[in-house]
C-alpha cells in the first residue's frame, strides 16, 4: 500500500533535515494519512478511503465528498476514487435528466 492520498494524489517528499552547524541529513517527509469512512450522497453508501487530513478539510469545505470528486481533476485521483467520481457522476446525470 503505497503512502499517497487517493483524493489529492499527495505523496512522500524526500529533502533535507539542516542541523545548526548546517549539516543535511537525508529524511522522508510522510503525508498525514487517515482512514475514513465518507459519505457518498449521490450513491447513498457509505465510501471508506485513504486520505490525509488536508484533504479530509478540503472534501468538508466542499460541501461533502460528491462536490469534491465532482470538482476534482481525474489526474489526481486514485484508481478507486477515479471509478467512483464516474459512478457519481453518471447518477447526477440521471437524476438531472429525471427531473428534467
């Protein structure tokens, strides 16, 4: 399981820890990942993701995780949350064309 975000695509930085004698040792920043449990309402279930706390903040800010995934750019996502992006996507659609 790789350490990247399946929403913003944020993954592992590597760079430089600097000592007060100006010594760099080589270290990996990691991305604040939590597991989560969202909720899709388009598809009425419930959606559980790998994600960091960013953009947990961002998918809440949004106004939940459909706005999020429909504003998204499919470069970023993962290949789950890709498919689920279609999924929303093709249900908004229909209801759209329903109400129509």
């Amino acid at each position: 399981m790789s350490r990247r975000c399946e929403l913003t695509g944020k993954a592992v930085q590597v760079g430089h820890l600097v000592s007060h004698s100006n010594r760099k040792t080589k270290t990996r920043f990691l991305p604040n990942l939590c597991n989560v449990t969202l909720q899709s309402d388009a598809l009425a279930r419930r959606v559980r993701l790998r994600i960091t706390a960013h953009a947990l903040r961002s998918v809440e800010h949004r106004g939940g995780l459909d706005a999020f995934l429909v504003k998204a750019r499919e470069v970023e996502l993962s290949q789950t949350a890709r498919l689920l992006k279609r999924e929303i996507e093709k249900k908004l659609s229909e209801t759209q064309a329903a109400a129509a």
